[in-house]
C-alpha cells in the first residue's frame, strides 16, 4: 500500500492521540537508513528514540531471534522460566554497576520498569515518597506521568496524577539552574515535601533524554549518592535512554564513577525487540514478597535473544569505542555550526548522545521552538529523520545508530547544514 493509502486508513481507525504526526510510513530499513511505502530513501538520527543504536536489523540480531523462534516463542516465565531469562540476568548483573551484587528483573518497556524500580524501592525502605527532577522523563503510565518532570503532552486530559511524587531543579547553568541551586532545590523539597523519614527513593537521569540532552555534572551525581547513603534512600539511575552505548560508555552513570542502588533501562538493549530491566542490589531486589513482580510478557524468549545477541555485537564491533569516535566527530561539527550561525548555541554531548540549542541569540539564550520545527520539517523534506526536544522543545538532538556509515553520517549531516542555512536565515 502507498502513504496516502495507509494515511487514510490511520486517520480512519488510529485513536488521534496514539497517532503519528508523519504521513510516510516505514516499509524496511538497514542500518541507518528507512525507506517509507512509497520507496523514498529516508536517513535515520532519531533511530527509534534511541533504540537502535545498533542500528536497524542488524544481523547477529535478526538471526538470534530467528533461531528462537524455532524453539520457543512464550511460556510466561513466572509459570515455566527458559534459558534466555537467567543468560541476560547474569550478564546484566555482571556490567550494570549498581551498588553491590546485583540481581534482575526484566520488563516490557522503560515505564514498566520505572514503575517496578518504585515498588522494589518502596518495599526495600518501607517508606513511600519519590522525588525526581524538572525536565526528566520516565514513561507515560500513570506514576511514571507524575514522575515526569513536564506536564504537556504526556498528562494533558488525564485528570489528577498520583501523589507522593515531589521535584527538584535538574541542574542546567545554561538556562539558570546551577548545580549549587539544584542541591539547594533539592534540600528545601526534602524539608517541606518529603522529609528523609518518608523518601523512599531519588530518581534521575544521568543525561536528560526528552528534557533536552543535559548530562549531569559528576558532582552533582555524588551529591546525590551521599544524601541517599546518609537517609536510607535508593538512588533509581534511569538509563532508557543513555544506555546501552549511547554515551561512549555502556551506561551514562560510568562516567561518573558513582553505584546506583537501582538502574532502570529499555530501548537499545534489544535492537528493537520490547524488553527492558531493573537492575538493583541484591537485598534490595530480594525485599518484595514472592511473585509480587512480573507479568504475562516480561523478558520474553525472543527479546532475551536479541539483548544477548546485543551483548555479543558491542563486544566484537567495539560499539564503544565508535560511539565515542561518532561523539567526536559530531561535537567537532556542531562546534563549527556555533560559529557559523547566530541562532546555533550551548553545542553539547556525552559520546554520541549530542545536542545543541537553536535560540534568538547567544547573548539572550531564548528558546526559538517555532525554528527548531520548522529545520525538523525541512529536514524531513530533504530525505533525513531528525528530532527536536527539551523543555523549550528549541532543542536538537542526534540518536543516529553508532554503527552509521561514514558516508552515510555525512549526508545526514550536511542536511542539516543545509537547513540551518536554509531556514534559519
């Protein structure tokens, strides 16, 4: 079927608030490209919202979840457990460096498994409050909606959101919020919101994702481990979407050095297959009661699969060691942007997790949204797929696979050159 085909048909049978904005519709991809119903040629640096890091359809990836397939589909792992579930366990438990031994329970998607990082939190303190930051972004089920620090469009028309989640100033110096007023923030929620005696859990990112790409400074970061450590309250290090190489490290937290008492990650943990997983401390992980986590999909044979065949690929490729080549070469090119052009301001990364600000100068930092929509459409015309975001939605940023040829980052690039070019002026 063309685009306009199936556009008739999401307008006639997709609920308008699960539906896509784009009228092209993917019909196969490789690597870093997509090509949509209609044959056109589109270049990936959205890659799924992070997912595919890998890039789409890698091989080692279709061909483990192939082989799977011959052998098992589901079982529920609850009812009968299968090889694939306690492989990823163990490998989990032995890279993600959360404080101590670590144990695994693995989930569907990045809400799911904030949601459980909160249970298993909660039963680990016996306490119930959770403070997270300005600008994060944890799911689109109900408490993740209220852990979520931007209100539209992830609760617009869903009424009340559940309470005891309070917040705190994630540290941005560019938009005015320091490391020193974040702490500060973060004191005075502790003092009139969530006393220590009730906190069961401090949530955050290490790098902002939809909040615009921020990286936390190490600092902060330790702050936050000591004031955990000293009020017996779990640090839950959320790495949906700076996990898995995206930074030039494994996780975003090893940049800091810092154990986490809990980790939560999804998206280019399987390439595109729905999986993600808690990873905590031992004791912490142990502190619920019998069958009080799970559910009927949770690390299902063919996700388990394809996370392990991940594993196998950022090894033998060195996925590492090209996302900080990538990061690179992206900040070196968005350097040269800054001082190209007026509005192209505050060029940042971790590894190839990179952004930059699009604003009405570099004196005033205000945000121009309408500008950075009007380079995401542009760019779209031009044959790329590029994402705006933050919480002034003024920001770019670049989830292009790691694995992206040369040529390939090049003509990706000098789109969005063009662009800046073209409709910044």
């Amino acid at each position: 079927m063309s685009n306009k085909e199936l556009q008739a048909l999401k307008e006639r049978y997709v609920a308008a608030g699960a539906a896509s904005p784009n009228d092209q519709f993917a019909d196969h991809a490789l690597n870093a490209e997509v090509w949509d119903a209609d044959g056109k040629r589109m270049i990936d640096f959205a890659g799924g919202i992070g997912v595919l890091n890998i890039g789409h359809r890698h091989p080692r990836v279709v061909e483990a979840v192939k082989a799977q397939l011959d052998k098992l589909m589901h079982t529920c792992q609850t009812v009968m457990p299968y090889e694939g579930y306690v492989k990823l366990a163990q490998k989990l438990s032995e890279v993600v460096p959360v404080k101590g031994h670590g144990k695994v329970m693995l989930a569907n998607s990045g809400a799911e498994a904030l949601e459980n990082a909160v249970k298993i939190a909660r039963a680990a303190t016996g306490k119930n409050n959770v403070i997270c930051f300005d600008g994060g972004y944890h799911g689109r089920t109900f408490f993740t909606m209220a852990m979520n620090g931007k209100a539209a469009p992830y609760q617009t028309s869903f009424g009340p959101m559940p309470g005891l989640v309070y917040r705190a100033p994630y540290p941005v110096p560019y938009h005015g919020i320091s490391e020193e007023e974040s702490l500060r923030g973060l004191a005075m929620a502790m003092k009139t919101d969530s006393p220590a005696h009730e906190t069961a859990a401090i949530v955050l990112e290490p790098v902002l994702g939809e909040g615009g790409f921020y990286p936390a400074p190490p600092s902060f970061l330790k702050a936050i481990r000591k004031i955990c450590d000293e009020n017996d309250i779990m640090m839950i290090v959320d790495e949906v979407q700076s996990g898995f190489g995206r930074t030039g490290k494994l996780f975003a937290i090893e940049h800091s050095g810092i154990e986490p008492d809990i980790m939560t990650m999804a998206k280019s943990m399987a390439d595109g297959m729905p999986i993600s997983a808690i990873v905590g401390t031992d004791k912490v992980m142990d502190s619920s009661g019998p069958n009080s986590l799970g559910g009927t999909y949770t690390g299902s044979p063919t996700a388990c699969a394809a996370a392990l065949a991940v594993f196998d690929v950022i090894k033998e490729e060195d996925i590492l060691g090209r996302s900080q080549h990538l990061g690179e070469k992206l900040r070196a090119r968005f350097d040269q942007w800054q001082e190209q052009f007026t509005h192209v301001d505050n060029a940042r990364n971790l590894g190839p997790m990179a952004a930059f600000e699009l604003v009405e100068s570099k004196d005033s930092h205000k945000p121009m949204p309408e500008l950075a929509g009007a380079i995401t459409k542009k760019a779209k015309e031009k044959g790329l797929i590029l994402l705006s975001c933050g919480m002034h939605g003024n920001t770019l940023r670049f989830l292009m696979p790691v694995t992206i040829e040369d040529e390939v980052l090049e003509e990706g690039l000098n789109i969005v050159e063009e662009c800046l070019k073209e409709v910044g002026a």
